[in-house]
C-alpha cells in the first residue's frame, strides 16, 4: 500500500488536474498538497484510504472538485477539510462513511454546490444540529 506524500508528488505542483484513482493509496500525509497553487481537481478514487486526517489537504486552496469515490474511507477527521475554501464538487460515494462533524461544517460553506454520499450508511445522521 502507498503512502502519498509531497516528495511523490515532485514536479506536479503545477497541474491542474491530477488523477490518482486506483492506486492502492492506504495514507495521505500532511502537508502533502503543499504547493499546489493551481490545482483544480483532484481524483483519488478506488483507493485503500479508511481514514481522511487532519492536515491531509492542507494547502488545497484552490481545488474545485475532489472525488473519493469507493475510497475505502469510513473516518473522516474534524479539520480535513478546513483549506477548502473554493470546492464545489465533493463526491465521498460508496463508501463506509460514518458522517462526521467535518461534513457537517463542509456543507456550511458558500461554495460547495454539489455532494454525493450516496452508497454509504446514512442511518446514523441526527437530525436538529
């Protein structure tokens, strides 16, 4: 299993698209995305991920579209997402995804527009948050 980090990513920071689904990714570090200025969309679909941690996207300020799709993700941390400032697209389906407080927080911001979580348990959401 990969772990992602900024030294596997040398010499992409200036990509707009990056695709990196079906890979076998288990961990993304922190600070990995670290200098990605002009990235748009980011795939890591079809992983091994589990876990969504804190700092794992730090730097994704620009970032329109992340697909997670069957990411194998069940735990996302409480600040995973705080750097998305400028996502619309959010697609975390098919996977065993427990809501967390940090989609919650996530579906508070002005520019999400769309965010599919279909595929996973959503028997646990309570409602008067």
């Amino acid at each position: 299993m990969l772990k992602l980090t900024n030294g596997t990513l040398r010499g992409l920071q200036q990509a707009e698209t990056v695709d990196l689904s079906g890979n076998k990714i288990a961990t993304i570090q922190s600070e990995t995305f670290t200098g990605f200025h002009h990235l748009k969309e980011l795939d890591l679909s079809f992983n091994k991920l589990k876990m969504v941690k804190n700092g794992a996207f730090r730097g994704c300020l620009t970032l329109h579209t992340l697909k997670l799709k069957n990411a194998g993700i069940s735990l996302i941390q409480p600040n995973a997402f705080d750097d998305f400032v400028n996502l619309k697209v959010l697609d975390l389906s098919d996977n065993k995804l427990v809501i967390p407080d940090a989609l919650f927080r996530l579906g508070m911001s002005p520019s999400l527009t769309t965010l599919i979580l279909s595929g996973n348990d959503l028997s646990n959401i309570t409602t008067g948050r």
